[in-house]
C-alpha cells in the first residue's frame, strides 16, 4: 500500500513543480522518476519491515544490515 502511494508521490510531482504536460506517463522513465521511485520504495521497505520487527518485539541485525545496504545502494545509483 506504501509503494503504491509513492508512484503516485512520483506521478503528481511534475504537476506540482508545475512542468505539467499531456505526457507525464513519460516521466516514470526519466532519470529523476527512477530516484525518486528507488527512494520512496526503499523508505517503504525500511519502515515497513522495522514497524514489523517492532510490533513482534524482535530486534535483528538483519534489519540493521538490510537499512544500511538499501540506504548505500540510493546513494551509490543517485551519483551515478
């Protein structure tokens, strides 16, 4: 339910900077789409999975590892 709420985080935010077109299906395959998709579909994956371990009342280093890697991984694709 997070991811879908990000792609349409990702979709109107060409209407709201205000470059609004007639083709903003094309702006899913733009370089910035593709960041911004990678960074609210890594923050849903972070969270989701954290709340989870929370509410169960496990701790885990797995978590630990898998936040650090995606947060890594965001960084290493948005300066390439």
């Amino acid at each position: 339910m997070f991811m879908l709420i990000g792609l349409l985080l990702v979709f109107i935010t060409p209407l709201v900077v205000g470059v609004g077109s007639i083709n903003l299906l094309a702006y899913f395959t733009s370089p910035e789409a593709i960041l911004f998709m990678l960074y609210y579909t890594s923050t849903t994956i972070i969270c989701s999975y954290g709340i989870w371990l929370r509410q169960s009342g496990r701790r885990s280093t797995v978590f630990y590892l898998m936040s650090a890697v995606i947060v890594l991984l965001f960084i290493f694709l948005a300066n390439f």
